[in-house]
C-alpha cells in the first residue's frame, strides 16, 4: 500500500475514506504528534491565495491553528471545539454543510477530525459520484 504523509501539506483537506490502496497520514493531536492514517482520497478544500501584493493564504486552517495553539486536543475534542471547526467553515461555500461527527468525538485530535457533509444533489461542485452525505477526515497542519 502506498502512505502519502501530509505533513507539510498546508491547509484543510478531507480524506474520504475509500479502498484506493493509499493511505494519508498527518501528524495529529498537538505537541503530541501522534501519527494516524486511514485508506481513502484527498481533496484540499477552501484554500486560496490572497490578493496582491501580500498573496497572503487564506483557509480555515488560520483560524484553526489559532484556537488549538491556544486549547490542546492531545486526547479527543470538546464540544467547543467542534463548534469552533464548523465556525470555521460556516462562510465558505461549498463547504459551509461540513459538521462535526459529535459521536465521534473521543476519535478525533487536532487535525484530525471525523466529519459529515451533506448537499442537496449528487455533486458538491469539486467532488462528483459521493452520495449526498458522506463522511471523512477532516485535516490540517497540526501546531506542534
């Protein structure tokens, strides 16, 4: 099987789990780098370059990064925490159906965060043939 570390891949993605013979793997969970992986796709998601002259990088990460810099989930997520991620994603478009999978809390670190999306048809507009729910992993560049 191929692993395709994420480590310095910068912004948000999903990982759709799949049988695709690669897994993705990101260091997760603070300064506690744990490392986990699941068999799937990625798909970076809501990020972009800013305007000239900064062409400062725009994504939910930065607003990410800032909370978990700031509160630790070394050993799972709060339910604040899960707010603050779909905060994040509450204004991107395309993206703003993404929620939390509060049942799986006690699975989820910083950076790596089981998700659901849900759209009115078959296609979000970047990813065509999911159904209209699905779940995957939510991740970014971790704060360690």
């Amino acid at each position: 099987m191929i692993t395709v570390r994420l480590w310095e891949h910068a912004g948000t993605g999903l990982i759709v789990p799949r049988p695709t013979g690669v897994r993705y793997c990101n260091q997760v969970g603070g300064h506690d780098c744990h490392q986990v992986s699941i068999e799937g796709f990625f798909v970076p998601i809501a990020n972009a370059a800013g305007a000239p002259p900064k062409h400062e990088f725009c994504s939910p990460e930065n607003f990410l990064f800032k909370h978990f810099a700031e509160h630790s989930a070394m050993d799972g997520l709060t339910e604040r925490d899960a707010d603050v991620i779909e905060l994040a994603f509450r204004d991107v478009p395309l993206w703003n159906t993404l929620q939390v999978d509060r049942s799986r809390l006690v699975d989820c670190f910083e950076a790596w965060v089981h998700v659901t999306i849900s759209y009115d048809s078959d296609s979000c507009g970047i990813i065509e043939g999911l159904n209209r729910n699905f779940g995957a992993i939510l991740t970014w560049t971790n704060t360690d």
